[in-house]
C-alpha cells in the first residue's frame, strides 16, 4: 500500500490521465541555477514573455528529466515566487496586485495535483508581473484610459484590433478615445 501511495505521486510528474511507473516518483535535489534566475529577471524587466515561457518550460522540463523531488519543486516555485516578489518591489508594483487576496502564494504550490498545473500558474503570475511593469512605464500625465488602451494595445497587437474594440475593453466609446 504504502509503496502504490508513494507511486501515486507520479501523477504530479505526467498527470492525472496517465499510467504511473514506479520509476517515475524523482529523488534528486535539484536548485534554480543562477543563470536562469538571471535570464527570468531580465527578460521580466524587458516584458519578454516568450522568453520568460521559454525559461520557465526549460525550468519545468528538468523536473521530470532529472527526476528531482517533489520538495526540491516545491522549493524552486519557492524561489520563482520570490523573483517575482523581488522584482514587483524593485518596479514599485504591490504585490497584491499579482496575487489572489485569498491564497498565499507559497501555500498555493501545495494545491497542484500535476507539474503542469503548477507550471501554468507561475507562468500567468509572471506575465501578470510583466504586463504590471509595462503599465508602470507610461508618462504619468497619461490618462488612466490612455494607460488601459496602450496596455491593450501592446498586448494585443499581433491581432487585427480596432479602434472600437479598444475604446470597447476600456470602457469608453471610439469617439472619446
């Protein structure tokens, strides 16, 4: 019993739809190496977010390639929370802003059944920080709705937006804008 319950933790590593191996449950003890660290706050001080997915995937794939521990996972998201706490403070973002009023984002970890839930988190809470910073950037003589619309813009311009979804997303109509 006690060995399946042990096993069944393998879950966490490929997911709640997929067959369990016994070798599967890791046991190495693995850091955040400096040089990702790194890379994650410059690529959140320049808003790069496929770069910071790109680390945060490379990140996450050591995990199961490595098959390091549960613990060690749960103290590197630790660590990954805490660039993000650091780096908020750095930009004079509040953290409150990031986070859900409800959860503490270190006992938020303990709740993800699979690695890749927890990977997503992280990744949305380090974009939220990216698209805070971006919005701290502007000419503080900008209007709250020439905030909002610029933030729309730039996180939407790959698409073919108009002026009236713009003026629609912030509340005001196209003419006003």
């Amino acid at each position: 019993y006690k060995e399946a319950e042990v096993m069944l933790q393998g879950k966490f590593f490929k997911g709640k739809d997929r067959v369990i191996e016994e070798s599967l449950c890791g046991s190495e003890y693995l850091n955040l190496d400096l040089s990702d660290e790194k890379t994650i706050i410059a690529a959140l001080k320049a808003q790069d977010n496929d770069k910071i997915e790109k680390c945060l995937n490379t990140i996450f794939t050591k995990f199961v390639t490595k098959k390091v521990s549960y613990n060690s996972i749960q103290m590197i998201c630790a660590e990954l929370i805490n660039i993000v706490n650091r780096v908020a403070r750095e930009t004079g973002i509040d953290v409150k802003r990031i986070y859900n009023d409800k959860d503490i984002p270190y006992s938020s970890i303990k709740k993800f059944e699979t690695l890749t839930e927890m990977r997503e988190w992280i990744l949305k809470l380090y974009n939220k920080l990216s698209n805070l910073i971006g919005e701290t950037k502007f000419n503080p003589d900008y209007s709250e709705y020439t905030k909002k619309a610029i933030c729309y813009i730039q996180q939407n311009y790959k698409k073919n937006i108009s002026l009236n979804e713009v003026a629609e997303y912030i509340g005001v109509n196209s003419s006003y804008l």
